[in-house]
C-alpha cells in the first residue's frame, strides 16, 4: 500500500470514529458523558484536518 492509500484508509476511519462520537453524544442523557463524546468528536476534526493537510502535502510532492 502507497502512503497516500494508507492515509486516505486512515481518513475514512477517522471521520467513521468522529459520527461515531457524534452520535454517541446525541443520544447520551448523561451530561457528562454528553460532553465527553462531544470533545471527542472535536478532537477528530482537528485529526481528520491534520490527515487532509498531510495527504495534500504527500499528493503535492508525488504530483511535481
């Protein structure tokens, strides 16, 4: 597998973990557990943009 196969696998298993939590958090009654998925959720959104940002950095130097 090319880096860039691997990344965009990663990506896909990120953004399913970010609905996961996002889900979660929607059903949760537990504010505190609420809150937790919720921060969680987040934290995957800076994770999936820093995984965009290296595909796009792996992708420019395969391209040029």
């Amino acid at each position: 597998m090319t880096i860039q196969q691997d990344l965009h696998k990663t990506l896909a298993t990120a953004k399913s973990a970010q609905g996961s939590y996002a889900q979660f958090a929607q059903s949760m009654q537990d504010q505190t557990a609420k809150q937790m998925f919720q921060q969680m959720e987040q934290d995957m959104v800076r994770h999936i943009a820093k995984l965009n940002n290296r595909l796009g950095t792996v992708q420019e130097s395969y391209s040029n």
